[in-house]
C-alpha cells in the first residue's frame, strides 16, 4: 500500500458525463444516490442484502469492455467506471420492468393504503410508461388475508421483492414468511398453520414498497397526504427514532427512521403500535382526590395541586425532609427529570428519589461506568459480554443490531446469563450462569480456576471464555437477568471487570424508558444532575437551586422498608407503578398502605395511581416535548404531535405549579429553557445545545465535550470525539472549569461479594421479562392488548423427571416468602435446576416469591396434582 | 432396459466404430453400469494413470485437451478450473445432472448407461482441482439415473475408489448424491448451487457469484456437466493429442448430440465435434435417417430449446461451436430439435414459451412477468383474438427481455432464462411473420386505411 495514501480513499467514476467519487467498495446505486442522482429501485434496502431481484435500478455500466446493462444494488463502484443512468437503453429497460411490475398489479391505488406514498406509483409517475398495453387478465388471489394479528397480506399487490422475506430471515431472524410456486404464480405467504408471529413484523410493513403488507392499527385510518409528520424518539431505553405521522389531532402510526447510531430503522411491534394507547378511552383526564368517604372523585387542577402541595407542607413541617420520597420518572423526558430532581432535592430537599423501581442498577455504578454506545457493541472485532436478560424481549432494536453485527461475524459474544438467550445460538461462548452467581463467575475469568468444574461450569469453558475477553476490545452490555436476584452480583462483575479491562465500556440496559437518562439528570439517591454526587456537587447545586439534600437518600427499596416503618408521610409517584413493577410484592402493598399522603402523576389508571390520594393526569408520548436520553447517554428530539385532552399537565408544569404553591419559584417556563439550565449547570450535558440536540437525526451522545480522561483518551488514539455540539469547545472548557467532576470507574467501591448461596432448595427462581406483557401500554393498545399470555414456570425438560410431574402440570412453588400454585412447562432453554418465570403476564406472579432481603429467591416446587 | 435404449435406433451403431466413441462407448455393453462391466472396459485405468502424476499435470492435460464444457455455454474444462482462487479451501466440485433443456437427454444416458465413467471423471477432476468433496446434483425425474449412480457409488466406495486413500493414495473423496426436485433452473449453475444448500432454486447474480470464486457454502466450486466429466478417463488414458484428433480443434473430441422431432430415428449419436455437419446428423441413415415421411424440413434448433433456430441454409454448418455460433445461434446443450413443414409455427413458440414461462424462478422481475405475458398474447393469437399490434407487443416484449435481441443475447436478467423464451420467437416472427399474421382474425387484417374511414 501507498504511504501517500489519502486518509478517506475515493473511488472516482462517471456518472452521466461528470465526474463522481465513492468510497471503496461502495455500491454503485448509493453512490449515485450521495452524488445527487437517484436511482429507482424496490428490491434495494440499505440495510439489507442486495438480490438484484426487481431489475429496476439497471442503469448502463462500463468497465472497458463496452456499456452493458447491469443492476447498480449488485455493483461496487470501480476506478474509471462510466456509468449512464438515463440513457436510451436504461429509460427502456427501466420503462419495461415498470410495465412488467404493473401488468399483474391491481390498479385499486384508490382504496390502497400505501397510495399517496407508494414507491411504485412514484416511480410509475417518474420513470415509468403512460399506460399498459396489457390487455389479459390480470393475475387473482384472495385478497388480504391475515398472516397474523397485526399484519394483512395482499398478494395480488406484492411485485415481490424480496425485502419482507429477507428481513423476516435475515434481520429478525425468523423466517416465518417466505416464496412459494414460481414464475408468475410465485407468491409470498406463511408456512401452513404458521402465521407471521414475529416481535418485528411491523418493519416488514413499513419497507413494503406497495401496499402488499398492511397493518391492522393503520388499515384504511387515512390518507398518507392527510397526515402531518414528525421525527421524534420512541420513549424506550434504545431512544429508537421515528416519525410519528397523526391527523387531526390523533396519532394514527409511527414508522421506524434509519438513524445510523441507533435503530437503522427498524422498531419492535410493541413500540410501533403502542400509541394506540394514547388515543385510550381509559386515559386520565381529570384531577382526582379522596371523597370523604375514601373514593377518589373528580377535583379541579387547583384543588389536586392544592391537595398535594398541601400534603407536602404538612409532612415536611412535621416530620422533614426525609418523609417525603419520590418514585419513578424513568418514562418522561429530561427535562421533566430534571424539573422533579430541582422540585424533590433542590426544594424539598429530600434525596429519598428513586427512577427504578428496584429492577435496575445503582445509579452511582451506572454513571461511573466507562458507557459504551451501540455501535461499539456492534462493531467488528470486539467482544460483547452479555450480563442481562434475553435483548429480544427487552431492547428489540438492540438485539437487531447485535443479532447483525454477529450474523456478519463482526462481533463475538459472550453470555453469562441464567437462561439460554435468542442470540445464544450465534454466541461464541454461552455460559449457563446461576442465578446470584454472577460476580463470581467473573471472579473465576479473570482468574484461573482449578478442578472441574466452577460454580457449575467446567473450567474448560470458563478458559475458553477468559481467552474471549482478554483477546479483543470488549463491551459489556450491563443490566439485570433476572428480579429474583439482587443487583449486587451484577454490580460487582461490573466493576471487576472494568477493573480487570481498563478500555472496557459499559452498556447499562436498564430497560425502563429513559431509566439512564433519569439517574443522570438525578432521579437517584446520592445522584445530581451529571452523572455527579450529592458529595461532589452538593454545594454546587445548592449555589443555583437554593437547597440540596442534607444527607444521602433511600433507593426504591429502602424508601418502601421506610414506609413500612412509619418514616415516608408522602409518596410522589412519577408516572410509577411499584404495586406492578416491584419485584417484592409483599413489601410494596405494606409501604403503599402506610404512607399517609400517595401523589400519583400518570396517564392512565394503574395498581398504584388507583391508590393514590391525589391523582394528577399527565402527557404520554406524543403529547409533551423534551428531549430523552437513551442508554447510551445519548440525547434526542422528542416532539409534540397532539394536543392533551383537557386537564392533563405535562410533569414539569405539575413540578413547577407545586413548588409554587410551596412558595418556591423554579424559574422553569419551558422544555427548551429547562434544557438550557440543565446544560449550564451539569457537568454532563455542558455544550449539548437544544438546537445542537435537533440539528442531528443521531442527536448528541454526551459527554459532548466534556474534557474527561475519557474524552481525553479518545482525543489520544487520533479518534476525534463521535460528535460535537454546535458550541464552541473553547467556551464548554472553561464552563466545564468550574463544574463538579462527574463520577469516575476510580468513584466506586467495590460491594461486597454476596453470601454463597446455600442450597436451602433444589431450584433457583429466574424472574425474566417477556415483550408482550401486562404491562401499562400494551394493556391500552387494542392491537397488542392480547398477545400478553399469562406465564407457564419454564424448567428444564430433564426436571419433570426429578420432580415427577408431567408436561403441563400444575406445580406448586414455595420460597421462603410465599408460595404459587402455577402450570409447568418444558424449556430447553432453562438449565436444570433453574425455574423461570415471566413477569406481569397477569398469570401467577414470581414477585409472590421473592422477598428483597434475599440476593436469590431458592424454590422448592413440587406437584400440586394428585 | 431402459426406455431410452429400447428408443435409440437399431442403425446408430451399425456404421460408427466403437472405437470412434469416447462417452458413449458402453452404451450397448452388456452390464456396462455395474463396477465389474465397467472394470472389464478398461475402467479406472484414468483415474490410476491420473493419480500417478502431479494434480496440475492432470490439469494441464485437460487444458491442452480443449475439453469445451458439454452443458451448453461451451466454456473450456481446463481454463474454468484455473479460476479457483489459490489457497482458498476447501473447494467443491459439484456436478450438474439436472439435465432439462427441452429435447435433450444425454446426460439421462450417461448416467444410466455408464455411471462409473462419470464417477471416475468426478475423481480426475476433484483431484485435479483439488477439491475433497463432490456433489452429484441429478434431475428429481430421472430414477433409473439416480438408482444406477447410487448403486454404483456403493460400488465404487466398497471397492476402494471412492472415500479415504483411493488407490492406495493420499487422495481422498467423498461423492454425495442429491436428487432434484423437478426445476429447469437449477441447470443454471449458481441456482444449482443455491438448491444444493437448501434453499429456493434462484440464480445469484455474477459477480460477485462466480461459483469458481463464490460458491458452494462462499467456497470455490467448480460445476461441471455430466458430458464433460465422463470425458476425462479417456484424455487421461490416451491424452490430449489423441483427444483432439477426434474433433475438430477447439472443438476437440466428440460430442453427444440429441436429435428430436419430424426425424425418422430420434436419439442420442456421438459424433466428432466440429466435423459432422447439421445435415449429416439430421439426414444420414446411420444418424437421424432424415425427414418423417420424407417432408421437407422447415426449421430446426440446432442446441435446445433456448437456442435462435436454423433453416435450409446452415444444414451444412458443421457442428462446431465457434462456426454454430458465428451463424448467430449455439451448439448449447446438444438438442437438435426438428421441425418439418407441416409444423404450425407459432403453435410451435407457444409450446416453447409456456415451457419457460413455467420454468421462470421468479426472481427478476422481467422472466417472471414478461414469459407468462408472451404466453398469453401468443395463446390469445392462437385462440383468434389477436390484434394487429400484437406481433411489435410480442417483439418489444422481447425486447425488454432481451434488450436489442441480438445474438449472445443481452439481458435484463439475472440468467439466460428470460433470454431463453425470446429466442424461439425472435426467430419466428422473423422467417415466418406471415403464419402469425393468419392467425389474425379477418377484420384486423384490413389495410389500416380502411380502418381509418370506420366512425
């Protein structure tokens, strides 16, 4: 290779007679594309695999040996390349594939949903001839049939391109549709008895070129020149971007948008079809309070406010701050965050604040945490060791991504998890890990164990898995696999091995909407905005906000053993379900009793904002502005398409209207001049404009210009930082002079190793998750609402035999906290001695079981039949 | 006996030497597909003599041979093995018996006839090549085929020719038998491939699916016909001179011709390649024995189905593939199919176009859509409801098929396939527009100004 050669190598070619220039191995038709000239193209998807299926994109190549007509999909651009792309042979041959296409098309245009926005009536218009000489017959099948819940297939439309099949294959890996017959009688449909029961289906409707694939929430609601559009961030903890398209004051879908950094377009049903929801009849929309007689009635926005302010006054007069705790927040955007941290800590001046409800990591290990970005997960040559649940049912786009990047053979992983995953089958290493085990399975990685076998792995694969790790680049992809365990071990294999590996970053999958962007604007004990401690930039805040908590706050399980105790008089809970989400039920249903004074802010009726005392109907999605924060730190546009019906608040104004009441001014008029105060004060968000934030379909991952060692090290290895706000770096440096540090790997300590589990029992408890649960949303989204299937205990088939139960069995489970009676079922992905139950699925609850003293939950279970 | 022995003519053999024979000279040999008949014949005497020398020897051999492929594109043997780019393992050979084309049925004989012919040509070439498996992909309907190789592959395993150290060698190989389901398309070989690993039979597009580069499983693979390989015990036993002195170089050795339709004696002959002309084969008694009931011929296709069709004026063409494709048509996969004057010419293109029409994969878009299209218009003609601009639709149609219906075709598809359904009524319309043209009802055919005064 040329020591001259230029850092960024262009291929330079011709394209209609000027001059063009491509990157190597770029694709011809994407490279016309970037130089201005657009190909029209159907079976093309960038970011699947070309087939040179429909023959559209031909367009007239010459690599020396003459013009020749060949697929620009299917061509890398080479030196020299003279490419035509309207000459007479391309406008014929593309003017007869168009003719080709719409001999068989069914011209119902009028009656199609895609019509208006149909690639193939774009291009007939653009390209295509005036009108058909087809005079036969055209070709007849059933019209659409339901090829699953959400999804319609109408074949007589279908020019069959290949991209739903692919994707359905290549991308989601569930090749549930696919080619049948051939020639003209080829067809694409489900497997018999098989319908296209796939978490993605809805990308394949999205990519549809025609209107061939439909979806039920979207059939015949509008006309696509009806709709006014927007790009937005679905509120989920991958941030995915999508454009949120409503008519008349009602979201009527969301599609997926290629943003390189994040979703490369795709969305998981669950998110793409969950605005139903906001549309739900049974949204909050009023005020409530407690009657005289304990029901809760109607109040005027005044009086709820009152209510509440009142509340809070009494506690903090009488019993301090420390009485007043506020749970949740993970769903709302940063500037809500941040408007409750200023009202809960700079205010209030409690620090009893906790966005998780007991199913995430501790805030200070999250933000100290070297933090990784999807694309370090995903890119080639690294390792990804997974210490989380299955990514397919928590972080859809996520598992996509990886499940790619692994196809590929880019990445490597490694799973340390309970259960077998979705992506076990492509991992390079899967260790069955039990549950409470985790830390030391780590432990015994880094080290060199001796004998057989480790914590129930043989040291074999324990070696194999340590030369993983010491091999390449390595991204840790950090959250919970299961509630039944605590989230100590979890931590303390984070830091070991951030210790162990200096230049391995952390992905932390807390899976609850901006959950990572709630502890970094400071919704967590021992938190302040940017990823800072009540230690560090106690004083610093208390310069700006007036107060800052006098001493270190209670997580979500101790403010609940507080309440318990007597000691919480007043329990704010921020769009917050803990009588659902907390994995101890026991000890919930005690604290919510206790508690004298529950706020509840939340948009739709809940286990707990139906015990609330005072109850305050807020914004969802689609109705407030702001930005939102995904796992990576990473921080977007969240935009506002419909009005809220009347009497729902957005949770700052709420958060802004009670410390008024309580006779403090905020100083907060909106999300934008919220932002900005949030930018200026943290360390984390320094230099990350609102405008910077929008300017982007990427947005801005932070630190943005933070000069950490961080950033620093990055700056070293010749590797500019991903992305800069528009500021001048000059101008955050000196700002950043005088901010708090942000917390450090160096921060932490390291928790203690947990108790060796003692076997009290034969099988350890998994708490696990599952896409489609009982949960707020999908419970208020028509289209989704029944696909949540009550849980079966998954055991390992070898099981029925130790236990002499049958398939399908009812068991009975009992732990040292409770006991359930539940139908067993065989998994071949549970290893023996290892039960797992999903969550919220509105059958037998695992949160029956488990108690939040314990670091593991050990059942007994036995047959319940005689 | 099989029906196509029963079929071929009692006078193919009667004039022609059997030494003149290279492929087809057991084909009357008692017991000539079992091991001990073929043994008996001088059998896997090329497969000894080959391992006795250098790998690249053997390829070298086959190179000066000028073995050009016999499954229809005519690519020299030798020079597509070169392709395999080095030190890239393991490679493939796999080999194409899903002989379809329309009036072809050769390698049907080989197979049944002489299995261990082509099972030791499998052996020359994988050691040649370098390759430690084989694929024999044999058409789903050809069972007598498929039973007689899976017999003799059981053979040759248990008598030491085939699996590990053959011959007392370090040469080992493995032969996997993999029985069709019934597509044309998979005698394309980048689809034989793609139904080898299991999926739908859909050609890849070349490049980047060069199979000699990107095969088989992305390894590189070469695909040979089933004619091609039975040919190679013979260069190695008598070499490449005496190879080519049976043809007429580049078009050395002998080529296994089917002849079909308004003959007197249909079947396969094995004659010299580049020698004997269309005239000879189609007229001579010990051939064809010329035109049923002494018609006069009208056309014929001179290399399957897909190939341009010949007339009167190129039955002295030898059958040679540079001369046949000069001419503007190809040798192909051997198939001569005649038709004599009694033969409804566009009846005859609707037949060959509902065949491909059938046989379409599906895949682009312009086969897929455009050969049912032609079918209908030609059935719609036939059926009496032509219109006058039907016969330019049909030949436009063709001609976003096959943009410019020049010979080699040029394509708006991935493979020939498409192509393959333009040709028959490229050809048609050109000599014979007139019969089309009577199809038309009456009142189309008036001069279009008198058409012009209507209304």
């Amino acid at each position: 290779m040329a020591l001259d050669a230029p850092a960024n190598p262009v291929v330079e070619f011709t394209l209609d007679g000027r001059a063009a220039a491509a990157a190597p191995g770029q694709l011809l038709i994407d490279a016309c594309e970037q130089a201005g000239t657009y190909i029209p193209r159907f079976c093309y998807h960038p970011r699947m695999r070309s087939v040179g299926m429909c023959r559209m994109c031909l367009v007239e190549v010459d690599t020396g040996r003459g013009p020749a007509l060949q697929p620009a999909c299917m061509l890398s651009v080479s030196a020299g390349m003279i490419v035509e792309t309207a000459s007479p042979p391309v406008v014929k041959a593309q003017d007869g594939v168009l003719e080709f296409l719409l001999l068989n098309h069914p011209l119902d245009c009028p009656v199609c949903d895609k019509g208006g926005e149909c690639p193939l009536q774009d291009q007939t218009m653009a390209f295509g001839p005036g009108e058909s000489r087809f005079v036969e017959e055209k070709r007849h099948f059933a019209k659409p049939i339901p090829i699953s819940d959400l999804v319609f297939l109408d074949r007589e439309r279908c020019i069959l391109c290949d991209r739903c099949t692919r994707f359905a294959d290549e991308v989601a890996g569930e090749a549930l549709i696919g080619f049948q017959n051939r020639g003209s009688h080829t067809q694409v449909n489900t497997f018999p008895d098989q319908p296209f029961d796939s978490y993605f289906s809805g990308n394949t409707v999205q990519i549809c070129p025609v209107g061939a694939l439909t979806a039920r929430p979207y059939r015949f609601k509008a006309r696509p020149w009806d709709l006014s559009e927007t790009i937005s961030t679905y509120p989920n903890a991958v941030g995915d971007r999508i454009s949120v398209h409503a008519s008349r004051n009602r979201i009527l879908r969301i599609q997926g948008v290629d943003s390189d950094a994040v979703n490369w377009g795709w969305l998981s049903d669950r998110d793409r079809f969950s605005f139903e929801a906001v549309h739900s009849p049974e949204r909050l929309t009023e005020p409530m309070g407690r009657s005289e007689d304990g029901e809760l009635t109607p109040l005027s926005t005044s009086a709820a406010l009152g209510a509440a302010a009142a509340a809070l006054r009494a506690a903090l007069d009488a019993h301090g701050p420390q009485s007043v705790a506020l749970l949740g927040g993970a769903g709302l955007c940063a500037e809500d965050q941040y408007a409750w941290a200023k009202l809960a800590k700079g205010v209030l001046a409690t620090d009893n604040v906790d966005a998780c409800m007991g199913d995430g990591l501790a805030g200070e290990t999250i933000c100290a945490l070297p933090r990784a970005t999807i694309a370090d997960a995903c890119r080639p040559g690294g390792v990804v060791l997974l210490l989380s649940g299955d990514l397919r049912e928590e972080f859809g786009t996520l598992y996509l991504r990886l499940r790619r990047s692994l196809m590929d053979g880019d990445a490597a992983l490694l799973e340390l998890t309970p259960l077998e995953t979705s992506l076990s089958s492509l991992a390079a290493c899967s260790l069955r890990v039990r549950p409470g085990d985790a830390a030391r399975v780590v432990e015994a990685l880094l080290e060199t164990p001796r004998g057989e076998r480790f914590a129930g792995i043989e040291t074999k694969e324990l070696a194999a898995a340590s030369a993983l790790l010491s091999e390449r680049p390595l991204t840790v992809l950090l959250g919970r696999t299961s509630q039944a365990e605590s989230a100590e071990a979890a931590e303390r294999a984070a830091i070991l091995l951030a210790r162990a590996f200096p230049q391995a970053k952390f992905l932390p999958l807390l899976r609850r909407g901006a959950a990572v962007g709630a502890l970094e604007m400071g919704l967590a004990p021992r938190l302040l905005p940017g990823r800072t401690t009540l230690a560090a930039a106690g004083d610093w805040y208390r310069r700006f906000w007036g107060a800052a908590p006098a001493e270190p706050g209670l997580d979500a399980a101790g403010i609940l053993r507080a309440a318990v105790e007597g000691k919480i008089k007043v329990l704010i809970l921020l769009g917050a379900d803990p009588a659902t989400d907390f994995p101890d039920r026991r000890l919930v249903e005690a604290a919510l009793a206790s508690v004298s004074t529950i706020i509840a802010l939340d948009a739709f009726p809940t286990a707990s904002s139906r015990r609330a005392h005072v109850l305050l109907p807020t914004a969802t999605f689609g109705e407030r502005e702001g930005t939102h924060v995904n796992v990576e730190g990473r921080a977007t546009a969240v935009t506002r398409q419909v009005t809220p019906p009347a009497g729902v608040r957005v949770d700052w104004q709420v958060a802004a209207e009670l410390a008024d009441l309580l006779g403090f001014d905020l100083g907060l008029s909106s999300p934008r001049q919220i932002w900005e105060e949030a930018v200026r004060l943290s360390p984390l968000h320094a230099g990350v404009t609102w405008d910077g934030v929008r300017a982007d379909l990427d947005g801005v991952l932070m630190p943005a210009a933070a000069p950490d060692a961080a950033a620093q090290d990055e700056a070293a290895k010749g590797e500019a930082p991903a992305e800069l706000a528009g500021e001048a770096p000059a101008d955050a440096v000196a700002a950043a002079a005088s901010l708090p540090p942000s917390l450090r790997l160096a921060d932490l300590e390291l928790p203690e190793a947990p108790a060796t589990p003692f076997d009290g029992y034969s099988f350890r408890l998994v708490a696990d998750r599952t896409l489609y649960d009982k949960g707020t949303i999908v419970s208020h989204s028509p289209s989704l609402a029944g696909k949540a299937v009550p849980a079966r205990l998954r055991l390992n088939p070898s099981d029925f035999e130790r236990l002499a139960v049958g398939k399908d069995a009812l068991v009975s489970v009992t732990s040292s906290s409770g006991a359930i009676t539940v139908s067993a079922a065989p998994d071949e992905r549970v290893p023996p001695a290892a039960a797992a139950l999903a969550l919220n699925t509105g059958g037998a609850d695992p949160r029956d079981l488990i108690s939040s003293e314990e670091p593991i939950c050990e059942v007994r279970i036995v047959s319940s039949e005689l | 006996m099989s029906e196509l022995e029963s079929r071929s003519p009692a006078a193919a053999s009667s004039v022609v030497e059997p030494s003149d024979l290279i492929v087809t000279r057991r084909r009357h040999q008692s017991g000539g597909h079992t091991l001990e008949g073929y043994l008996a014949s001088g059998g896997y005497e090329g497969l000894r003599l080959a391992l006795e020398r250098p790998p690249a020897a053997v390829q070298e051999e086959i190179k000066a041979a000028s073995l050009l492929g016999r499954g229809g594109a005519g690519f020299p043997a030798g020079v597509k093995w070169g392709f395999c780019p080095p030190n890239v393992w393991p490679r493939y050979l796999v080999v194409n018996g899903d002989e379809s084309e329309p009036g072809t049925y050769k390698d049907r004989l080989l197979m049944e006839t002489d299995p261990h012919q082509l099972i030791e040509g499998c052996l020359i070439a994988a050691y040649a090549v370098g390759a430690a498996q084989c694929f024999l992909y044999v058409r789903g309907e050809m069972a007598l085929a498929q039973e007689r190789l899976a017999a003799a592959l059981n053979e040759s395993y248990e008598a030491g020719f085939l699996g590990r150290d053959i011959c007392g060698s370090d040469f080992c190989l493995d032969i996997v038998l993999q029985p069709g389901a019934g597509a044309y398309i998979v005698g394309e070989e980048t689809a034989l491939i793609e139904s080898l690993e299991g999926r739908r039979g859909m050609p890849r597009l070349k490049p980047p699916y060069f199979p000699a580069a990107v095969g088989l499983y992305g390894q590189p693979t070469i695909v040979n016909n089933v004619e091609t390989l039975s040919n190679l015990p013979w260069i190695v036993c008598r070499g490449a001179e005496a190879f080519a002195a049976k043809g007429a170089p580049p078009s050395s050795g002998t080529r296994v011709f089917t002849v079909s339709g308004h003959v007197r004696t249909p079947g396969v002959f094995e004659v010299p390649f580049g020698v004997t002309t269309f005239r000879e084969i189609i007229f001579d008694d010990h051939y064809a024995g010329g035109m049923r009931a002494d018609y006069p011929l009208k056309a014929f296709i001179p290399g399957g189905a897909s190939a341009p069709w010949f007339f009167e004026e190129h039955l002295d063409l030898p059958l040679d593939k540079a001369k046949v494709d000069d001419a503007g048509s190809m040798l192909g996969s051997g198939a001569i199919v005649v038709m004599d004057e009694t033969t409804d010419v566009p009846r005859a293109c609707h037949n060959l176009v509902r065949f491909f029409a059938r046989e379409s994969c599906g895949k682009c878009t312009p086969c897929r859509e455009g050969t049912t299209w032609l079918e209908q218009v030609l059935e719609r003609l036939l059926a009496g409801r032509g219109r006058p601009t039907d016969l330019d639709l049909l030949t436009d149609i063709c001609d976003n098929i096959s943009p410019g219906l020049s010979w080699p075709p040029k394509m708006t598809t991935i493979c020939p396939l498409g192509p393959s359904a333009v040709s028959p009524i490229a050809s048609a319309l050109d000599r014979f527009r007139h019969e089309f043209e009577a199809y038309l009802p009456e009142r189309s055919r008036r001069p279009s100004s008198l058409t012009a005064v209507a209304g």
